[in-house]
C-alpha cells in the first residue's frame, strides 16, 4: 500500500528557534498533502492544504507566517514552524492524498511529528 | 455543513467482549465514509472503508456497513483483543470541487486481560 513518512518523529527545540518537519510520499505522487495537529486526546485539526508547485490553503485562525508550508514536488511537502514558542508543542500528522485512490479520498498518513518547545 | 458525530469514549472492554463504536454523518451529496485507527504514538492508519450505500468495510475482523437511511457507520468487531487498544477515528470525504475530509471527534478503546 502507499506509504507516507514524517520525519522527524520526536523533535525538541528551545523558544524562539524555527523547526522544519518533512513529510514525504515513497511509493506515489501525492497530489495534494494536508498539515493536521493534534492536542493530547484530541481529534485531528486540519492546518493546511497544500498543491504541488502552489501556494497551501491555510484553515481560518492558522498562522501562515508561522506555519510555512512547501510542496516543492510530487513526493515531498514541509511543515517550518517559525519562531517556535511553547503552546507550538503539539503532535503535528501530515496525510497524503495520491492519484490513483482520489476517486475515494482516501487519506494515507504519516507516523506524526512530537514537537515540544522549551 | 458536514460533520461527523462519533460515540465519546473512553470505551473500556475486557478481551473477547463485543465491540460497537457508533458513528453517524451529515453531508450533501454522497461521501465516501472511513474508519481510522490510531496506536499510541503513530499516526493514523486507514482500518476500512465504504464508498456507496449498503457497502460493507471489513478488515482485521472490524466491519461497518454504509447505512445512508440512517446515515450511520458504525464500527464492530465480534471479539476485541488486548492488541486493539487504540483511539478509532470516523471520517468521510466529500468531493465539492475539492475532496474534503472530516473527522469525528475519535474514540478512545481499552481492552483489558
């Protein structure tokens, strides 16, 4: 099956430094890529929507200077969290969507990224 | 607007024992709907899915059925194990110029020895 893979998984840094997490499809093109964070026993909240070779779509009350977002290909999309600061802490999960399954939209996932500020 | 209403958890359950984990929607037009699970500390992996009304989604011994009369996918296992301890996420996708996906709030399950 299509695999995504984030890296990072674990990440920590210290106030006021930028973290860059990577998500990449291995086995397709993913057309569309999507940024979620997740707060502790919490659903996904969906961040961002990115288009290889376009700007990503930004959900109302997410911060695009602070969450950058690049999908410079088919196989890789970037979460930078700029200037991070403590309440950053979150779970950070990217999704992938590839042609072949957009028919159904079914989502192929990363392992998630742990990133807590100091 | 779409949503996604899910049974809230915790779920506890001992080895063995019945699983049910409701979950009805709201949409226009005709989503495709999804079951997905989450291990602690990993990401979200897709567990089944339906994609028209009255398909059934089976895997791993889970299976729900596309009730669009009800609108309802509710996820059931026969007998759980230790191992499917995990928080289970209901979602469906909708194509409105844009495929859109919608998540339940997630069900946390603990199955006990």
């Amino acid at each position: 099956g299509a695999v995504v893979s984030q890296h990072p998984s674990w990440v920590i840094c210290k106030s006021g430094t930028s973290v860059k997490i990577e998500c990449r499809s291995l086995d397709f093109q993913a057309t569309t890529m999507f940024w979620y964070r997740q707060f502790p026993k919490q659903s996904l909240m969906l961040m961002a929507t990115s288009n290889e070779g376009s700007k990503a779509t930004y959900e109302q009350g997410v911060e695009k200077d602070k969450f950058l977002i690049n999908h410079a290909s088919l196989t890789l999309s970037t979460l930078t969290v700029t200037s991070a600061h403590p309440e950053d802490s979150s779970f950070y999960i990217c999704s992938a969507k590839g042609m072949v399954e957009s028919s159904t939209g079914e989502l192929f996932f990363g392992e998630g990224s742990r990133l807590t500020v100091l | 607007g779409d949503s996604v209403t899910q049974m809230e958890g915790p779920v506890t359950l001992s080895e063995e024992a019945f699983l049910t984990i409701n979950c009805t929607y709201t949409a226009t037009g005709y989503p495709s709907l999804f079951w997905y699970v989450q291990y602690p500390g990993e990401g979200l992996q897709l567990l089944l899915k339906a994609t028209k009304a009255d398909d059934k989604g089976s895997n791993k011994g889970f299976e729900a059925t596309y009730r669009k009369e009800t609108t309802s996918f509710h996820l059931e296992k026969g007998s759980v194990q230790v191992s499917d301890s995990a928080v289970y996420f209901c979602a469906l996708t909708v194509n409105t110029g844009g495929f859109k996906t919608i998540f339940g709030a997630g069900t946390r399950l603990f199955v006990k020895a």
